[in-house]
C-alpha cells in the first residue's frame, strides 16, 4: 500500500479509500487484507486480467488518433540479474502498440552491455550503475532475499551450503561478509555463469542463494525464513541511453520504460540525469521531461 501511495503521489488512506470505492463499484471483494499485506481475491485476479486488456485498447486508440506510428529498430541491453518482471508486460505493450519498431533485447554480462552501449550498438541498458561509465538516467534499489527449495532443510551447526551465480558476483563480498560477521560458515556447493542454472541449483535442493525475489518465478523456490540468515543489503540498477541521435521510436521507448520503472520502483526510483528533450518536428516525439510531468500525461 505504502509503494502504491509514493507510485501515484497520494496519501495511504486515500489509496484505500480509492480501493474501497472500487470494491462498491464492481459489488465484488477485490483484495484479501491481512498484517502481511493485500492480496487479490478471484474477482480481483479476473479484473486485472480486463484492467490489462483496457489499457492495451487505450494505448493502441491514443496512438492510432494522434498518428504516433514509428517504425525502425530500438535496441535494449540488460544484465542477467536484473529484475525484469515489471518491463515485460510493458515491453509486450510496447510492441503490440507500434507492430512497425524493431524491438531487440539483448541479454548479457555487464562489460559488454557497457562496450556496446558505448559504441552506439545499445539504445538503452539497465543494469548495475557501478559498472557503466555514464551516470544514469533513473535509479532504483531492489532488497536481496536468501532464496531456496521449500524442500531444503539447513542445520544451523553445520556449514550453509551456498549457490552462487557468476553473473551477480558483484554481490557476492558482501553476502559472504554479512554472513561471517554473523557467525556462519559456509561451503559452495554450485557454482555457474547461468541464473537458470543456479535457480534449477536450487529447485533441486543444492543449497542455499542470495538473489532478488524477482527473478524467480518457481513456487517451489522461496525466501528462506526459518532460520536467522543476515540481513543482505539493497542492490542498484541504473537505466542509461546511448549519445545515438534521438529518434522518434527511441523517444517512445523511453517514454515507456520510464513509466514502466516508475510504477515498478516507486518511491525506490531516483532520477539522476536529465530526461532526453527531443525536439518537436515531424521525425521526433516531444514529452514530458521530468517523471511527474510523465506521469500527469499518462494519467
């Protein structure tokens, strides 16, 4: 509720008041509250699926009406770690909404996001601030979680057997120092350059990771609670835009990654750099410059 309230600019009661006023309109229950937060109902569930699908017509309508069609390819480069379960709906909107851009999304180690990006090969890359040159346009934080099979059994006497990913090695001193500062001794049980292969590591019970909840769509993986782990820290990703010249279907692209970011984010969302300002002739798309102004024109 809290992440909605800062996603939207609005106070929590009113978030809820919105909500209630929601659940009397349809004259169904939407949402189960509980300490541990709010969840859908069935007839919740069923009105996002329709939510979903509205938003689609809206977006398709609006560009068909003010002619925003725009063809030609855009290039998106992400790090395997990073948390990519807010963009892909948004992403898939993206494409059904201009069926004419050339969307290409590349998936790989930092060093060579940061080598194409540089040399004009990547429109835009999200991933670790650390690793780019250039600061970033938008910037958030996502919380690391001890993730594991709901079948592994740890036993506090004896060493944590540890999972580990190549790919989030940047992670990885401070895992293991947040762990021997609490006492634990540890082993590695399995390691690799794959996220698929460390997450189906851990599906088979191997042991024990450091990842973001996010990137994990296995029910038979969950963060583990039953034990006093360490607390992990807070991770940072970065959207970056390449110094191509500005197009229209990189104009839109940006405008829909930053309205994806945003809603995904929250309140974790900084902007650091300055929004593209893409001029207004008949080749380039003009919009909002700052996330507020984005997001009183979405609205």
């Amino acid at each position: 509720m809290a992440r909605t309230a800062a996603a939207i600019a609005k106070t929590q009661p009113a978030v809820s008041q919105q909500l209630q006023r929601l659940e009397s309109i349809v004259g169904q229950k939407l949402f189960y509250r509980s300490r541990s937060g709010v969840t859908l109902t069935c007839h919740g569930e069923l009105l996002v699926a329709y939510a979903n699908r509205v938003i689609d017509l809206n977006e398709e309508v609006l560009a068909r009406l003010r002619e925003e069609s725009a063809s030609g390819p855009v290039c998106l480069g992400v790090s395997e770690e990073t948390a990519l379960a807010g963009l892909a709906l948004s992403l898939k909107r993206f494409q059904k909404t201009h069926p004419d851009v050339e969307l290409k999304l590349i998936v790989a180690a930092p060093a060579r996001l940061k080598f194409l990006l540089e040399n004009g090969e990547l429109d835009f890359v999200i991933g670790d601030p650390t690793r780019m040159t250039d600061p970033p346009l938008m910037e958030w934080r996502s919380r690391l979680a001890w993730l594991a099979s709901t079948d592994l059994s740890i036993d506090p006497f004896k060493p944590l057997p540890l999972v580990l990913c190549e790919s989030t090695n940047c992670w990885h001193d401070e895992m293991l120092s947040s762990l021997r500062a609490a006492g634990w001794e540890w082993r590695v049980v399995f390691e690799s350059a794959s996220l698929d292969a460390t997450l189906a590591a851990l599906d088979s019970g191997m042991g024990i990771s450091a990842l973001l909840p996010e990137t994990v769509r296995n029910t038979r993986i969950s963060e583990v609670k039953y034990v006093r782990l360490p607390a992990l820290p807070e991770v940072r990703f970065g959207m970056f835009r390449s110094r191509n010249a500005p197009t229209r279907v990189r104009a839109l692209m940006e405008t829909a990654l930053a309205a994806s970011l945003r809603a995904v984010a929250g309140n974790h969302l900084t902007q650091r750099g300055e929004m593209q300002a893409w001029s207004a002739d008949d080749d380039i798309l003009r919009y909002p410059g700052t996330l507020q102004e984005l997001n009183g024109a979405l609205l």
